[in-house]
C-alpha cells in the first residue's frame, strides 16, 4: 500500500538571535508534512496494517525531505521528531500505527542512524489544527539542549477523512543552551539515552 498524497509541505525555522544575542551558527529545525488519505476513515477495522505500512514511507520520505531543506549531509541531523493529526472520521489509533510500528528505521536511515527513541505525538483535529512536534537528539534521550518542539499545521488540513502526518529533524539544539545535563559532546551512543 502507497500513501494517497494530497500534498507536501516543507519548512524551515531559522534562529539567528536569541534574547539579543547573536548566535555564530544559526539553530535551524524543519519540518514535514504530507496530508494523506486515511483508508480507514468512517469505520473500524482490527488490522491497521496499511497505516503501518504507510508509516514506513513516510518516514523515509519526510526525513529525508528535512534533511534536503537543512542542507545537510544525513549524519549531521541532531534531533527528530513525528507527529499525526488524524481528521474527524478516524481514531486516534490511526495516529499510532503510523508513527510507532514501522516509521522510525526509515527515518534514522534519513539522519544517519539515531539510537534514541523518536519522540512523538498524535491528536484528533479539523482544519488547521496545529500539533507541537516533539524533538529529541537523535542518539541520546538525556541531551537536554536538544528537548525541544516545532510546530506543525497545514491550514486546509486534516479534512474528515485524512490524516496530516509529520517528521522533525535539527541541525543542532535550542539556541543558548545552558540547562546543564548531558552535553553533545558527551554521548556514548550505547543505549539510546545517553
């Protein structure tokens, strides 16, 4: 099964100063999102199975069409991050079988791995709706410069039978991280936390 694309939508959020103070590399996010057709709207069904397999591409898909927007080489990506709206005639459900089954190894293979897991979000809503996207390092959960979140809404989305699914992806953490904790700097990739 192949998602029913409506549409693509890519954007990137760049930071250049912060509180007044210039930053030397700018802090960039980007995000995408694709508004597709939920083959299960208006009816239940047990077996979620083409949501899973549509999760699959689009995490391939959307990551690496955020990584394209950072300009980026794969390994570069810092943070990641996926969310769904679903419209009014699904379930929340849908939601989950897009994001956790199968999206997540297509989206470390579009920011060079990430051990790791990619935080989410999901919400039922209209046209729209906005969800914050959740961000993490990609190779380290306890990162705590990197604990942030951009948002995501495609003003004429999600219609009732359609489900606006999007992916994360940094080049670096917040702009002026000084929080403590565990630094970039510090990760020993082991376990996915630290």
């Amino acid at each position: 099964m192949s998602a029913k694309i409506r549409k693509l939508i890519v954007q990137v959020d760049e930071t250049r100063v912060e509180m007044g103070q210039a930053l030397a590399t700018p802090t960039r996010k980007a995000v995408a999102m694709a508004v597709i057709e939920n083959p299960y709207a208006g009816r239940y069904a047990e077996n979620l199975d083409e949501l899973v397999a549509i999760g699959e591409e689009l995490g391939g898909l959307l990551g690496g069409k955020c990584v394209q927007a950072l300009g980026i080489a794969p390994a570069q990506a810092h943070s990641y991050g996926k969310a769904a709206i679903v419209g009014s005639a699904g379930e929340l459900e849908h939601a989950a079988a897009i994001l956790h089954p199968r999206l997540g190894a297509p989206l470390r293979t579009a920011v060079g791995q990430g051990a790791a897991l990619v935080p989410s979000a999901k919400k039922i809503g209209g046209l729209g709706a906005a969800i914050d996207v959740p961000l993490g390092h990609k190779d380290a959960a306890y990162v705590r410069s990197h604990f942030d979140a951009i948002e995501a809404r495609v003003a004429d989305a999600p219609r009732a039978g359609e489900i606006v699914v999007a992916v994360a992806v940094t080049d670096s953490g917040r702009p002026l991280p000084r929080v403590g904790g565990l630094q970039a700097s510090e990760i020993q990739g082991k376990d996915g936390l630290r």
